[in-house]
C-alpha cells in the first residue's frame, strides 16, 4: 500500500519562503515561519511584527516548533519513499496497472487484466516475488561459476604480475652477468693488446740497437778512410821532391785493408710474427680461458627449492622457496631441472658429476612430462632415469642396478635416431645400463640432487665441462 501523506504540502509551508518550513519557529499569535525566513523579514520591515496578522512579537527570540519541526520530517521521509517507490515500480504499457504477476510460460511480467487475457489464460501464472526468487535461484550456479572464473582470472593476473617482475628482474641479472662476462673478455683483449705491443716495441728497440752499432763502426770506417784520402791527397798535391821522399810512406798509407761494407740480413722486423694469424692466435688463447659446457641448466623449469649457479651448470636444494614464478615450465615438488636444450634427432652426450651425493636421479626425459604433481619413473611416463638412493642403491625404472664401484660422474648418451640413452662410469667407461625405447617427442636432459636429508645429501650435481681443442685443416 502507498503510505498517505498526514497533511497537505501547503499547510506544511512557510508563508515568506513558500517552501517547506526549515527549523520553523512559534509566535505568540500561534503562526509559524522559517527561523531565518522570520529573521530576514524583522530585518527588512525593522519591526518584529507577524508578517501574516501583524500582530506584535515577543522581544525574545521566538521558540522553536518542535511539533511541527517533527511533522515536516515525517513528511519529507514519506514523500522520498513515495517517489523512490514511482520510480521502481514498473506498470503495463497496454493497461497502466503495477505489474504484480509473472508468466512462467511467456517468461514476461503481467498486470491483472493481462492474466486475464485470453493469451495467458491457460499459462502458468505467478507472483513477481515467487519468479524473481526461482528465477535467481536458477542464475546462482551460473553465477558461482563466473565468480570461479573471476577468481580463476585474478589469480593468473597477479601471476602475470609477478612473472612480469620476474622477467625484469631476471633481464636485469643477466644483463649484469652478460656484462661482467664481456668484460673479462674486454681485460683479456686489453692486455693481449698491451702484451704483444709490448713485443714489438721491444723487437723494435732491438733492432735499432742493432742498427745504431752497426751505423757506429761504419761510421769509424769512414771516418778512417776519409783521413787516408785527405793525407794521400795533400802529399800528392806537394812538390815533386818531397812527394818521391814521402812516397814509400804514402803508398803504406794508402793500402786498406777493410772489407767492404755489407747490409745485415735480418735486420728488418718480422712483421709476419706480429701480424700473421693474429686473430687466430688470440682465438686459441681465449680458448685457452674459456669452458664449453655441452648441456646448460635452464632456470626456468628449475624447481622452486633449487639454486642454480651463475654459469647454469650446477644445482643443489636449498630446502629454500626461491622467489620465482609458477610458470607452466616449472616443476612443483619435485627438486629437479632440465637441460636448456631439447633433443630430436642425433646423437648427444654430457657427463655429470655426483660426488659421493647419497641420493641423486640423472637421465632423459620427454617433453609432455607432468611438471606440477609427484613423479613416477618409466619409459612409459617418459622417464629414462637412473638413481642412486640410501648411498649404495642404484636402481633404472625401479630395477636395481649392480655396480662393481660407485661412479663419481656420469656419462650419460643419448642417440635419439636408435632410441637409447645409456649411462657409464665416467672413471672407465664401463657401462651401467642402457634404455632402449622409440622417442616420439622431444626430449631433454634431466637433473635432481633430491633432498637434502638434514644436509647429509648437500653436494650439488654438476655438469662436467669438456676439453676444447682446434684442428687446423687445409682448405
């Protein structure tokens, strides 16, 4: 029902204003106004008069209204309930009437006089509130589902967020090791440079030495001569008698016993030895200070437990939450890593370096391997794994393997084309077994120091770098 109004909207307005009283005060005459209305009037006619009867007002300041300060409360609270209501509720357009009933056939509201139509008469009918709440209980499962999604979403945008810090953060670290790399190159280069500039500055000094003595005891000889000639040409420029008395004297004189001067060979600076092959030669240097490492370990499937070296061959478990992102690449509970590169043809091999680790799993593994749940060892789930557990079993698929000495490193062979990967003691080479199976995906190395065990398994894994060598060939 529509809530009635207790009294007409002009008997609830001031006489001055003409708008609905606002703190209203009481004369003695029994009219009411608008404190400030009343204030305003007194002010402009200078006289306290009642602006409706004249009659003369009190000196004092006029009372409040406080029944009619409740009233016109009242009634402001009624008339925007009244409008809030107009505005909510919806009326037929055919009929005008409040549409208080619902078709569960035609799925549309309906009026009183709609219902009684001849196109609703044999429908089912029932009321507004009835079909909202059947209607919203039908949209909550719906509704639940969506929330799910919702949830499901905002859960993979603050993993985006984090993985976008993450990317940053890991841009940033590289960019560091990158440079810190070249720069050990650069000071290697730097001092090469300086090294063999230092070379030839010093070939140089030599050489001039060499020169400079040489160009001394030529210069003694000309000298030598120069005087023989100077003396030999005066005697023969005196008189006749003089020069027969002195001629047996000028004529030792003028014998010269020196050998002619001859260029050094070998004098100039050997300029192939600087410059022939220079590349090449500080090439065999750099490799000379350099490691090739023939698998790397890649960080982003690293188990979050796991700690990596810089130079991404070596892990170990930390039992400590790295600050990483889950990304669909990452293996959850199991402490292991795989090889940066996955394998599909060919032959490949890298060797692993256990130590006297009591516990550890090395081998192959596909690349469709379940990253985020416990994991089983077979060829049939894609795992072509040795272990070692309790410090003297060594199992492959869960069969147990007899060693006649426990490896320090493993080398491990993967011919993908033949489907085998087989494991040897690297010490000797003897083998320890060898899966043979038919890949149909792509595979990659794998890695897992598995726990700790209160520090008694700490050791890291570590993959053994191999000797880099250069073959000079005719082309």
């Amino acid at each position: 029902m529509e809530a009635k109004a207790l009294f007409p909207e002009d008997d609830l307005c001031c006489s001055v204003c003409c708008e609905i009283f606002k703190e209203p005060v009481l004369l003695k005459c029994s009219h009411s106004f608008c404190r400030v209305c009343l204030q305003q009037y007194w002010e402009r006619k200078s006289s306290r008069e009642c602006p409706i009867c004249r009659g003369k007002a009190s000196m004092e300041e006029p009372p409040r209204n406080l029944a009619l300060q409740n009233i016109v409360e009242t009634y402001l609270k009624q008339k925007i309930e009244r409008e809030t209501a107009d505005k909510t509720e919806a009326r037929c357009i055919l009929h005008g009437e409040k549409l208080l009933l619902f078709c569960e056939h035609d799925k549309e509201p309906l009026c009183v006089i709609c219902q009684s139509l001849k196109k609703h008469r044999k429908h089912s009918i029932c009321t507004m509130e009835e079909a909202a709440r059947e209607l919203k209980d039908e949209l909550k499962p719906a509704l639940n589902l969506i929330k799910e999604k919702l949830e499901k979403f905002t859960m993979v945008e603050q993993a985006c967020k984090k993985t976008a810090e993450h990317i940053r953060s890991q841009a940033q670290h590289t960019e560091r090791q990158m440079k810190a790399e070249f720069e050990k190159i650069h000071q290697f280069l730097r001092e090469e440079e300086e090294a063999r500039l230092a070379a030839l500055k010093e070939e140089e000094e030599k050489r001039c030495q060499i020169m400079e003595e040489k160009l001394e005891h030529i210069s003694g000889d000309i000298s030598t001569l120069t005087d023989k000639i100077t003396a030999i040409e005066t005697a023969m420029e005196t008189e006749d008698t003089s020069f027969l008395k002195s001629y047996t004297n000028i004529k030792e004189r003028a014998q010269c016993t020196l050998q002619d001067p001859e260029l050094l060979s070998g004098a100039l600076i050997d300029v192939a030895k600087h410059l022939g092959n220079l590349k090449f030669r500080v090439w065999e240097k750099i490799l000379g200070m350099v490691q090739y490492t023939p698998v790397m370990l890649d960080p982003n499937t690293a188990c979050a437990y796991l700690s990596l070296s810089d130079d991404l061959t070596t892990v170990r478990n930390t039992d400590t939450v790295q600050n990483c992102p889950d990304n669909p690449e990452r293996f959850n509970l199991c402490p292991c890593v795989l090889g940066s590169e996955g394998f599909t043809s060919g032959k490949h091999s890298w060797e692993v370096k256990v130590g006297n680790k009591p516990a550890w799993d090395v081998g192959v593994v596909k690349e469709s391997i379940n990253r985020k749940d416990g994991l089983l060892y077979s060829p049939e789930r894609g795992f072509w794994v040795i272990n070692r557990r309790n410090g003297d079993k060594y199992t492959a698929s869960g069969g147990t393997l007899t060693l006649e000495r426990k490896p320090q490193s493993i080398r491990v062979q993967l011919d993908y084309d033949r489907g085998e990967v087989s494991f040897f003691n690297s010490s000797d080479m003897s083998l320890i077994h060898t899966f043979k199976d038919t890949f149909t995906e792509r595979v990659f190395p794998y890695f897992c120091p598995c726990a700790r065990d209160g520090g008694k398994n700490d050791e890291p894994l570590k993959i053994c770098p191999v000797k880099v060598s250069v073959t000079e060939t005719s082309q």
